[in-house]
C-alpha cells in the first residue's frame, strides 16, 4: 500500500489516467473467441434462462440461494443471510439491522445493488442498507481480498445485489404475465401482499412493474415479551426496462424505492430512547435508486465487452418531533466504464477488465437551526487481468484512487492511494475436482462521509488528523483454502462437497470520529494507531442424492479493535464491527414430490464470553426453522402455497452482532442494573400464497 500527498500536478495525473482507462476500454487487441460461463437459476415463478454470470466469481465468492428467500417468506436482511457463515445480521427491528462480514460491519463493506453503492450513513443507531429479497436474482457475498474491478472501500468485503428482469419471470411461451400474492406472520403481526405484471415489449424487451406491502406490529420475544421498535409499514417499489442481446447490446434501466416507517431513533438500542426529546420521535427512512447499465459485447469482436454504469442513490432518515422535524440523507451519484479483452499469449488465456469508476456522495442535515452539507469524492482506474493455464487460474491487478473529502466546518482531506491484489487457484489432479486457492489483496477508502446525523457536532477547536492530515483507511486481506467435490462418493449417483479457508484482515489507519451521546461533540476525526483485525476459518460442506440436499457451514471468527480488545456495538468500536461466538448452520431441503417439498434450518451459536470489560457475556443459542412449500394445482406454477414456523423452540435470545449492554442509570425507558439487548422474536408462524397468471 502506498500512499502520497497531494500534488500540484495531481488534477493532469488523474485525467491523464482517466482517459488511459477510457482508451483501454475500447482499443482492440488481437483476441481470441471465447465462451463466456453459463449459469442458471430457479425462482418459484419459473426456471431462469441459462445467462451469463452476472457477477465475476472469485475462489472466495458465495451465492445466497434466490429461490430459498421466497419459500421463507423473507422481509428484511436477517433472512437473507440466515444460512451464510460469514454474515451474520442482528438487532431484532427492522430499521436497526446491519451486515456484519466475518464481524466487519456493513459501513466497511463495499455494497451495491445493480451497481449502485449503498451503505449510507444517515445515523449509527439505524440500519444502512434497505432490501426486498423478493427482487433479487442474484446475491453474492466476497469475502476475500477485492478484485480491482470491484470498486473502492471494500475494506472487510463486498456484497452485491441484482435484481430480477421481466425476462427472467416469464414462462417459455410466455409473453405476459402477472404474480397477485398474500403473507401472514402471527408473532409480528405482519400481514401484506405483492403484486407484479411483466410483459415482453418485443423479442429482446421486457418491462417490470413490482410492489410489495408489510405491514407489521409490535413483535414478541421468546418470554412474550413485547419488542421495542419493531412496528412500522414497509413498502417496496421497482419498475425496471429491460433490452437483453440485441445486436450484442443489453440495457438496463431501473427505480427501485424501499421505505420503511415506524420504529425509535434508536433502532438497535430502543431501551435507550427514553429522554425528552427522543421519547415521542416518529420517523420514516426511504431509499430511492435509479440505475442504466448497458453492455456491448458483439458475437463477432470477443474482444470487445464494453460495459457503462451510471446511478443515483439516495437515502434518508425523516424524523417527525414537537420541537421540530429533522431530516438526515446521504446522496451518492455515480458510475464505471470498463471493458474486458479476452484473447490469447500461447496457452495462457487472459481476461484483462481495464476502466475507471467515479462517486460524487453528498450527506446533509436539515433542522430547525440550519442546513449542513458535507461531500466526498472518488476517482479511481483500474485494471485486473484473470488467466488460466491449464488446471492454473491466476488473478492480478492493481487500482488507484483519487479522493478528495469536505467537511461541514469547511475543512477538508485529500490524497490518493493504491491497492495491489492477486489470487491463485490450482486443480491438481486431473481426475478429482480438488482446488487449493489463495489470494492477497488490499482495499483503500479516502473519501468517507461522516453520519449525517452528526453534522452540526463539529467543534470551533476541531482537530483533523495529525498536522492537519488524515490517511486513507485501508485493508490487506489475506486467505488460503481448498474445496472439492465428487460424485457417486456415498452411494451411487450422489454428490458430495467440502471446503475450508483460512483468513486474515487487518484494516489499518481507521477513521475515529467522535460524539457520541446527546451533548457530544465531534472536535476531531483522526487515524486509529493500531489495526483492526479480523481473523478466523469456515467450513463448509454439502451432500445431494435425488430430491435431497443437505448443507452444513461452520465459522470461527475473531476480531479485535485498534486496542487489542474484543470489537462491541458501542464504545470506540462502534460502526466498526462486533466480536461473535462461532456458528453452526445445518440446513436441509427435500422434494418429497413434484407438488410438495420440505425443509429445515439449525442456526446455533456458541457462548462468547471474549467480550470488553464492563459489557455482559454473549449466552449461546439454538434456533430451529421450519418450511413447507406446496402447490396444489396441476399446473404447478399457477398456484403456490408456503408454510414456515421460525424459531420452533420459542428460544428467548438475541444475536451476538446485536447491540446488548448491563444499564448502568434508570431511564423512562430502562432499569439501572439490568441486561439489555434487542431480542429476537419468539415462535413465529408464516404462511403465504402466490398466484401467477
């Protein structure tokens, strides 16, 4: 990693880079014809049309099964990385809940959805990341080192959401269709509904209209005891024009909004919402994105796969009080241009991506004293060649970012950074699918809005850096493993799979802000003097005979803060990450018949009790899920009817990435002496049913 100060000639180097990048997206190599992989995916409504991958993989890739989030009537992220090892998702109210990647949490990740980067950071004690799982193709999760082409700030990892096309609902034959669904939970008392129409504009276009509904109460925790926070009214929109290989063109436009009302300002902590001013607070947060991603890959030229990306994101946080409204939002404007050359040095074929990227995000605050405005900026190039020879894949490539950061007190950062990667893989027998794997990379983050929310915290004596100078946050990732995988092992025509890995992060020069608390100030933003260090391994297999498929997946983590001490939800290492005790997930699904399938989840968690001084154990817990999917009719796809029951056992627990502390003063809300956390709901009872025209 090397960074350098500004320069007087820096604005001549990044255009001089920018239009390299731009001249190496389109220039024409000698090339090679070359097969792009093919995938396939099932979703309820039909079978997907085998597509190109949406999403390069790498060794350290995973994919949350599509079709599974709506047998389980998914709502929010907690159920969309229930059975992934590395993420877990706590804080038992909707509003509150964030990603945590191998304990890294999501402020530190790389997210996008349809190339849109999320994240915002409106305010620490509100979720930064708002999903309908119902609208996503394709979710997948990097935990490893990132690849250059992958974007800027991925610091513990990247997750990447795309969603569905007209094209990918139709049935074969089909040229419209429709899809008029209702769902039910009786612990939270959700109830709500989903109505979509999709239609063929002509062979290669396709339109997409979606809405979905949920409306939810006050749920209960194992004790049925009522949870704080978790009523409100979702809504999820998203209209999407979709043209698909017409002559070597694809284009995607789409706008998505989610909304999500009710809850405390202090969505992961409301038995902290008690004083005067926070007690009666009624607030809304939205998150509008507009997306156009065209592609240009001509059947003739393999050498030319031209992509450009370009959105809008906003997110926002609408508080509605006595003494007057405030308003929080984090706005993100953006884009890429990237083209990938494939073609041939003797045996070695090579995919080499080379482009730029660029975000202009904004964050502001509204209030009855004023307006506070602050940007950021980045401005990135990079390139990153994939090869393979033979049974050898070798991944390598290098970015660099440009970065420039103003603050709301008018005092502002600025520099560039570099970030090298490359990973291996090798099969090393012919006969067996066995893959050792490794990879190295670092990942750097210059331009870095602080939460919108604190905005007007900024001090008169305010401090940046040391000397007036603030380094970029950056990450070095590292990782090994092996996976294999065999068939007719067991018994004859079954298949059987392993993998473990290895991992190391430490993300150095963290950027400290303080101002926590109602009269906290923020008067000075400097770099952490120690590493955050995330390290630990995951094991994962899976064995599949017929109709029945059963997975398992274990993960060791351990993370620590700059300090040396276990990371916690609040204190010095809040909105960094969390540490959590290791965790079980057995899943099993089985199609009993053509109409009727069936399966199971075992979530278990172990005790920790390497938490910080002062702050209580973390208890073990087990919960236990069922589902039932059937359809009824002759016509299988017509008529869909799911039955879940979470959390079979009524456990009372909450998730070790969920905020929980020992109340140290009595509050109208909370008891001096007391564990608090936000608890996860009881025994739950779901069922849907889902009508396709």
């Amino acid at each position: 990693m090397d960074t350098l100060p500004p320069l007087l000639l820096k604005k001549q180097r990044i255009l001089s880079l920018s239009l390299l990048a731009t001249a190496c997206a389109v220039v024409t190599p000698l090339a090679f014809s070359h097969d792009a992989k093919q995938a396939s995916l099932t979703l309820p409504e039909q079978t997907v049309k085998a597509q190109q991958q949406v999403f390069e993989d790498s060794p350290h890739t995973h994919h949350v099964d599509a079709e599974r989030l709506q047998k389980t009537m998914a709502k929010g992220l907690r159920d969309v990385f229930v059975t992934e090892p590395s993420v877990q998702v706590g804080s038992g109210s909707r509003n509150g809940q964030k990603i945590m990647l191998r304990g890294v949490e999501d402020l530190n990740l790389n997210i996008q959805i349809d190339g849109a980067r999320q994240g915002a950071n409106t305010f620490h004690h509100q979720g930064r990341v708002q999903v309908d799982p119902y609208l996503y193709k394709q979710i997948s999760v990097d935990t490893g080192p990132a690849a250059a082409d992958v974007g800027p700030g991925a610091l513990g990892g990247s997750v990447r959401f795309a969603t569905v096309d007209a094209q990918d609902l139709l049935r074969p034959g089909q040229t419209s269709g429709a899809r008029l669904g209702a769902q039910f939970e009786d612990k939270t008392r959700t109830h709500g509904g989903i109505a979509s129409a999709y239609t063929l504009l002509n062979d290669s276009t396709g339109l997409l209209g979606y809405v979905r509904t949920l409306d939810s109460g006050t749920s209960k925790d194992g004790k049925g005891h009522r949870i704080e926070s978790t009523d409100g009214d979702n809504r999820s929109y998203l209209f999407k024009l979709s043209m698909l290989e017409q002559d070597g063109h694809s284009l995607r436009i789409a706008a998505e909004r989610n909304t999500n009302s009710g809850g405390t300002l202090r969505a992961n902590m409301p038995w902290q919402t008690g004083n005067d001013i926070q007690a009666d607070d009624d607030q809304e947060a939205f998150r509008d994105t507009v997306t156009v991603n065209h592609r240009y890959q001509p059947t003739s030229q393999p050498f030319i796969d031209l992509e450009t990306s370009l959105y809008h994101n906003v997110s926002r946080l609408e508080l509605y009080r006595d003494q007057g409204d405030e308003t929080y939002e984090t706005r993100s404007l953006g884009g890429s241009v990237r083209n990938t050359w494939r073609f041939a040095l003797g045996p070695i074929q090579h995919a080499l991506v080379t482009g730029f990227d660029h975000f202009h995000d904004r964050g502001s605050r509204w209030d009855s004293q004023g307006h506070y405005d602050e940007r950021a900026l980045n401005h990135g190039v990079f390139i990153q060649n994939r090869m393979q020879w033979g049974p050898v894949r070798l991944s390598v490539g290098g970015r660099g970012d440009f970065y420039d950061t103003n603050y709301a007190n008018g005092v502002g950062s600025k520099g560039e950074v570099y970030s090298p990667n490359a990973t291996f893989e090798w099969d090393p027998l012919s006969n067996i699918d066995l893959t050792l794997f490794a990879g190295y990379g670092e990942s750097a983050r210059g331009a870095k809005l602080n939460q919108a929310g604190w905005l007007q915290k900024y001090s008169s004596d305010f401090r940046l850096g040391k000397n007036g100078h603030l380094k970029p946050e950056y990450a070095q990732q590292r990782q090994l493993g092996v996976r294999w995988h065999d068939m007719s092992v067991l018994t004859p025509g079954d298949h059987l799979g392993l993998s473990f890995m290895m991992y190391n992060t430490h993300i150095r020069d963290y950027q400290i802000v303080p101002g926590e608390g109602m009269k906290g100030v923020t008067d000075h933003i400097r770099n952490a003097p120690g590493a955050v260090r995330s390290h630990g391994y995951e094991l994962a297999g899976h064995w599949g005979l017929n109709d029945v498929l059963l997975s398992m997946a274990y993960s060791h983590n351990v993370v620590r803060n700059w300090n040396g001490q276990p990371m916690d939800t609040s204190g010095e290492s809040a909105r960094v990450g969390v540490s959590t005790g290791d965790r079980l997930v057995l899943d099993a699904n089985w199609t009993l018949t053509p109409a009727l399938n069936a399966g199971y989840t075992l979530v278990a968690v172990k005790r920790l009790n390497d938490v910080p001084v002062g702050r209580p154990d973390k208890p073990g817990y087990g919960v236990h899920n069922l589902r039932v999917g059937w359809s009824p009719l002759a016509d299988q796809d017509r008529f869909q009817v799911n039955f879940v029951v979470e959390n079979l056992f009524d456990k009372h627990y909450a998730d070790h990435v969920t905020a929980r502390t020992v109340q140290t003063k009595n509050t109208a809300t909370a008891v001096a002496g007391q564990h608090y956390a936000n608890w996860e709901p009881g025994r739950t009872f779901k069922v849907s049913a889902d009508w396709f025209f």
